[in-house]
C-alpha cells in the first residue's frame, strides 16, 4: 500500500534493525484518514471470504480491526491482555511471549463472543515474531471457528512471523512489507528501491 509506506518512510523512527517506531500517525497518536483506508484495503483483500468477526488483541491493533470490520460489514472482538473484574464469564486464553516488551502474558476473549460456525479473520498492527498472531490463531482453533486469513498494517519480513504463521497453513497479507531496516533508512518488498538492492547484491 504505497501511501503506508511512504508514512512510514517520512515518519517511522527505526529504534534499531528490528524495531520501527509509528506512533505519529499508528501506534500512538492516530491519523484517523489513513486507518479508514487501511481499512478498505482489508476489505478489498478479504471481501470475498465470508467473514464473520474480525479478531484482535488490544491495544494496538483495535482501530485496524474496527476499520477492517466497518469494510467487511462484521463485528470485532479484540482478545484481553488482563483478566478484568467485569469479565466474570468462561473465555479461551492462550500465551503469548511479547516482543517489543520483552515479557510473557495471557490473552484471553469470553466464549460468548466465537464460536463453531465462525469465520475469522485476524487483525493486528505488526506482524514480527508471530508469536501475538499464533495466540490468537490458537484462540480461533478452540472456539472451533474457522480461520480464513491474517491480515497486518506492517510486516517486517525479516522476522519470522510469516514463515511460522504458513507452516500452519494460514494465508497471511500484510500492506506494507519491510524487507531491512536500519536507522535511517528502510527498504520495502516490492519497492523499486528493493528490487535495485536486490540486482546489486547478484551482480556483486
Ligand atoms: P509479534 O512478535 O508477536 O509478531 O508482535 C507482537 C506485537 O508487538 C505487535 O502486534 C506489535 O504491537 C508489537 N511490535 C512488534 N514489532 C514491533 C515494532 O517494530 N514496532 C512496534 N511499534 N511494535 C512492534
């Protein structure tokens, strides 16, 4: 999705090689226009499955999943980091080891809400080690819903997420692909720019 990249080329802050900040216009503050088009994109993507829900976790992957489902015409449900008082009710819970925080925790949604008979389609801000994405695939496979596809805003092809998501026979979109990284400069899987990298390093 070209004009993705290009917010993430003028605004991500590459922390490291593995860690891209967006929280100018994604992660933190929102640029409202643009999550509504990534949303339409989902649907252009997805549109002729028959969703049924689109699932989350919170908190960063909310308003993809809310724009996605406003496109599909589906409810959301995001999956819970922390068990709350008010959430009394049977849920299915899988770990998840996180990445960027370097801890473990529990995600978890109420039974009430997925069931058989649901088609799911999973959304989530980044796709990176997998290991958010493959918690909530493990929470789809319990309800006994069926899991048609995950999509993510940004991938960072470099990690291994997508690779361990496939080996389960997941289809995985992702609308902006990110080959390398490294402060300063980020180059993207499809981009001109890649593919000029790519003929350079055979040629070497
Ligand atoms: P996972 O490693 O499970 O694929 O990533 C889980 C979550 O970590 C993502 O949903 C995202 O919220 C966060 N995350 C992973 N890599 C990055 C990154 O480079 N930048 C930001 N801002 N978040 C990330």
């Amino acid at each position: 999705m070209k004009v993705l990249e290009e917010r993430i080329r003028e605004e991500g802050l590459i922390l490291s090689d593995t860690v891209l900040k967006v929280d100018s216009f994604l992660n933190h503050q929102v640029d409202t226009q643009l999550v509504l088009k990534i949303g339409e994109e989902f649907g252009r993507i997805f549109g002729h499955l028959p969703v049924t829900k689109v699932l989350t976790v919170e908190a960063s992957g909310i308003q993809f999943a809310m724009a996605a489902g406003i496109a599909l015409g589906v409810p959301f449900i995001y999956a819970k980091k922390k068990k709350a008082v008010t959430q009394a009710e049977d849920v299915y819970s899988a770990p998840v080891h996180s990445f960027t925080r370097q801890e473990d925790y529990r995600i978890s949604i109420s039974q009430k809400y997925l069931g058989p008979g649901d088609k799911v389609l999973i959304v989530d801000d980044f796709l990176a080690t997998g290991a958010a994405l493959v918690g909530l695939a493990d929470i789809v496979n319990e309800s006994g819903a069926e899991l048609l596809g995950v999509g993510c805003v940004i991938e960072k092809s470099f990690q291994e997420g997508r690779s361990l998501l496939e080996a389960r026979g997941i289809a995985v979109h992702a609308l902006a692909r990110i080959a390398s990284m490294s402060p300063g400069e980020v180059h993207f899987i499809g981009n001109p720019d890649t593919a000029e990298i790519i003929k350079e390093s055979v040629e070497c």
